[in-house]
C-alpha cells in the first residue's frame, strides 16, 4: 500500500492550501484516513481524521478552519486549510486504517506546509 501526499507549499498567514492524499495498493477495506502534522522540535499529532461512514474529527487547534473530506474514489483524502497560522507551519502526513481496533497502518512521505508571518 502506498499513500503519495500532494499540496503542500508556501502560504502567508491567513492563506488556504489544500492537500491531497491518494492511497494505492492491495486495499480491501479502509477504516479512516487522516492527516498528522509534526513541526520541528514538537511531537507528531493527529490534526483530522474522517471514518469510512464520513465521521470526521478534528484537533481542537484547527477546529473551524481545517475540513477533512473524503474523494469519489474512497482511497483519496483531501484537508482543505483556511485561515493559516504560522503555528501550522510543519510535515504533513497521510495515514490510512485498515482496522478501527489498530492504529494507523500506512503513511505517506510527508508535505510540507509553511506559512510565514
């Protein structure tokens, strides 16, 4: 399985960027995907995540400003970022589920986000 992360880029504060994440391989099911971020020097967190029924959730951080949504194709993911923060500034990364009793079995390469000041 393979996910391959795209979206990323230079943005100011208060900008929008939206990430994209496709997800290829010998998938039979998949129970969420999500997105991870970790910038320098901080531990990596779960920014948003959205079930295979289209339940979503969202760190408390990004909370009105970040939508999670599914693709057609329901091995694609996208974030669409609003109002950005220089404290988003880090590594995005794609996750994918196969279980809901497990944690997250795949993970893209990572894109970074920047959003300068």
């Amino acid at each position: 399985v393979q996910l391959v992360e795209s979206g990323g880029g230079l943005v100011q504060a208060g900008g929008s960027l939206r990430l994209s994440c496709a997800a290829s391989g010998s998938i039979v099911t998949i129970n969420a995907m999500g997105w991870y971020r970790q910038a320098p020097g901080k531990q990596r967190e779960l920014v948003a995540s959205i079930t295979g029924g289209g339940t979503s959730t969202y760190a408390d951080s990004v909370k009105g400003r970040f939508i999670i949504s599914r693709g057609n194709a329901k091995n694609t993911v996208y974030l669409q970022m609003n109002s950005l923060k220089p404290e988003d500034t880090a590594v995005y990364y794609c996750a994918l589920r196969l279980r809901p009793d497990r944690q997250y079995d795949y993970w893209g390469q990572g894109t970074q986000v920047t959003v300068s000041s």
